[in-house]
C-alpha cells in the first residue's frame, strides 16, 4: 500500500519514499535495535523488521493519545473556548488502538505512552490498557505501559489500571498555590490533581514523575518547592521548557524560562551533579546534593535532544506523527476502515508507520526562523 502523508501548514512536504523493496528483517536491523542506532541506508522492511530513520535512529517509543478533550484549560496547550474538537467518528477505536499497536510492538516499539488531552476522560481507559498490556514484542518481550496524566480521577481509576498492567506514571502540575492553579488552568481543580498524586504515591507505581512547565512570572518562584513536593511524595521533579505548542499561538521565546535559569534557581538549594547514560530520554536529570533524589529538565527549545529520540506518536484520530513539531501527518484512519481483509490492512499500517519513520528530519526546527507552529495544539498531538 501506498502511504501518503498529508503536509498541515506551510513547511515543505517531505516525501518520504513510499513502498520500498520487501526484504525480511536483517540480523543488522537487530543490532540496531539493540543499540537504539542504525547505520543510515536501506532500512529492513516488512511486519516485524525495526524502525528505523533516514538517519539511523530506532524507534522504540510510541506516544498514543486516546483523546483531545480534556478536564482542564491549561493556557499553554488549549485555549479557554472555541477549541475546535476532533470529530467524534474519527476517534479511533479500542480495536483500532490495539491493532496499531500490535503492529507497532512487531516492529520493536517496546513502550506505549497514553496520553491527550486527559487519557484518564477515555471511558474505556482501563480497557485500553489491558488490551496494549497484553500486546508482546519479537520473541514475547513484554511492552511497558506508561501514561501522562493531569492527575484528576486517578483516585477512582488507578486499582483498576494497575490491575490492567500500567506500569508507569507522569502526573502534571505546574503550581502549588490555589489560585494560581485556578488562573494558569482556568479551572478550580488543584485539590483533585493532589489527591490524584497522592493517590500515585500510595501505589507501587515507579518511578513516579511530576511534570511542570517553566513559565516566567508564572511558577518560576516555585520551583525549589515543586522539587520539595515531588521528594515529599517520592517522586522526580521534571520541568518543561515551554515549546510553541499552544492552540492559541501565543508562544514567546524572549519569555520562556530556559534550563540555564531553571538550574541555576534549583542550585541556590542544591548541589547538581549531571546524571549520566541519558540514552534517548527528554530528560536530563541531575542529582541533589549527590542523591538519591534527582530533578529532571525537558529542555526541547535550548538544549534539542533530536539525535537520541525514538520517539512516534498516534493521535486520537488516527494520524501518525514522527516529532511533536512536525506539520506532516500520515493517516491512518482510511486504512483502518476501508473495509479490505485483515493481512492488507496490517500491511498498510505497517507501511504507514515505516513512510513516518523514513520521513522524520534529523531534528525539529523550533530555532529556525522558517518554523511553523504546528496547527495542532497540544491537546490534539499528545504530549
Ligand atoms: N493532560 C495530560 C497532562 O497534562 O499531563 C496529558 C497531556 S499533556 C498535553 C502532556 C504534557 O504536555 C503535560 O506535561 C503538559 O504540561 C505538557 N505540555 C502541554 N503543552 C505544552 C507546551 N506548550 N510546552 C511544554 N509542555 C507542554
Ligand atoms: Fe489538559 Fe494536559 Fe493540556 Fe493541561 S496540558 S490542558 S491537563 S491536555
């Protein structure tokens, strides 16, 4: 099958080669896997054979969001109204999801990340992952289920998600103090996202992470109070530079607090020490006071970590993504749903999932000054 991508905004299309000779997957592309980078050429293809980019990056982490709504209105991602919502027949499915994500565990994706919009608004959440969990890789490697979540209606949810085999956490929370929650998500709700946390704490879910985005004149007095909190609930800290990702476009460099500033406010309290053996994780972490506990920093815009990332994403309505700030979609969804038999269908999305990998750039272009935002906010890509 023919994968065409679909280009959003104005950068230019890239055109990543369609098909591509059958050969089965190499001893090589295995190698590769093992190394988490490839030598750059013809990558193996065909279900099962690892995914590898134009410039030898394996793939191993696919982000999933389940939906682009959401319980908060947070102001760096959505607007207040007049989000104009995917349509609800274009959502995919639990079985669409499961399928996606079967053929992308063959070809060596090992972990799945639930995200959104809020992945817990999902009602069929636990079923999502029970039915990813039960998905193996080449040779019955299990899959590891994480999720990013803002945290409301963990109480209620996470026995349930836990006994469905999520393995791991990432609760969201910018600020400490009532009302500045209330004003940054424009909704009251700091009390539930505590419970939430509190609630993760309580399990035996680790590592348990806490993400905050830096923003100036916003959190960026709270920080060594964030690191205090996510130590108080065994936790790391994690912050965020703020990437132009907002539905409002309202994205300004001169006013993003960056990593520089984010350490040299954490080192007034602590001794950092860099954590080593980062591999293709967003963050750099750093030790406190020698340990055990560390604070890492996702530092997209001043410190880009594109060469290491192993990173796909699936949007909530069937749209394969190869980097956050990509304007090129590959769609999934006809595929899914044209009605051929199931070896065809399984062989397109295949093919689909390689056009995404082989038309990935070697590193996103938010220091360009030819960058296009993407029309997508992040509620709709998945974070
Ligand atoms: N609703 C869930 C949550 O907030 O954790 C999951 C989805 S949210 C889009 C995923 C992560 O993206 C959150 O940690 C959020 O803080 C982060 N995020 C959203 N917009 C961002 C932006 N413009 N810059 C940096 N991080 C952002
Ligand atoms: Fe919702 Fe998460 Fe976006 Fe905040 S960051 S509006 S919690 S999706």
């Amino acid at each position: 099958m023919t994968a065409i991508p679909v280009t959003i905004g104005r950068r230019p299309l890239l055109s990543p080669a369609a098909g591509g000779a059958a050969v089965p997957a190499a001893r090589a592309g295995m190698d590769a896997f093992a190394s988490g980078h490839a030598p750059a050429g013809d990558a193996p293809t065909g279900i099962g054979a690892p995914l590898i980019d134009t410039h030898g990056r394996v793939h191993r982490d696919l982000r999933i969001s389940l939906t682009d709504r959401c319980s908060l209105r947070c102001t760096y991602c959505m607007p207040e109204q007049g989000n104009e919502w995917l349509a609800r027949t274009s959502i995919l499915t639990l079985d669409e999801i499961e399928r996606i994500a079967r053929l992308a565990a063959a070809d060596g994706i090992t972990t799945f990340r639930l995200t959104g919009g809020e992945p817990l608004l999902r009602t069929d959440i636990v079923e999502v992952v029970r039915r990813l969990a039960a998905i193996t890789g080449p040779a019955g490697a299990p899959v590891e289920i994480a999720m990013t979540t803002n945290g409301i209606r963990l109480p209620e949810l996470l026995p349930g998600l836990i006994e469905a085999g999520l393995n791991r956490l990432n609760i969201s929370i910018d600020t400490l103090r009532r009302d500045r929650f209330h004003e940054l998500t424009r909704r009251d709700r700091l009390d539930d996202v505590l419970e939430g946390i509190a609630a993760a704490a309580a399990s035996a879910l680790r590592p348990l992470k806490l993400n905050a985005v830096a923003m100036r004149d916003v959190n960026d007095d709270e920080l060594v109070d964030l690191v205090e909190f996510a130590i108080a609930h065994d936790a790391q800290m994690r912050f965020i530079e703020q990437m132009p990702l907002d539905a409002g476009h309202t994205w300004d460099r001169s006013r993003m607090v960056t990593q520089d500033e984010i350490l040299a406010a954490l080192a007034e309290r602590w001794t950092l020490a860099p954590v080593p053996g980062r591999g293709g994780a967003p963050a750099a972490r750093w030790t406190l006071d020698g340990g055990p506990h560390s604070v890492g920093v996702i530092a997209s815009v001043t410190a880009p970590f594109c060469g290491d990332c192993d990173r796909l994403r699936l949007t909530a309505d069937g749209q394969l993504r190869n980097c956050l700030f990509s304007t090129t979609e590959y769609d999934v969804l006809p595929i899914l749903r044209d009605g051929r038999g199931d070896e065809a269908v399984d062989a397109g999305i295949d093919g689909m999932l390689r056009s995404c990998v082989r038309g990935k750039l070697p590193g996103h272009a938010i220091n360009d000054p030819s960058f296009l935002q993407p029309a997508r906010g992040m509620n709709a890509i998945g974070g």
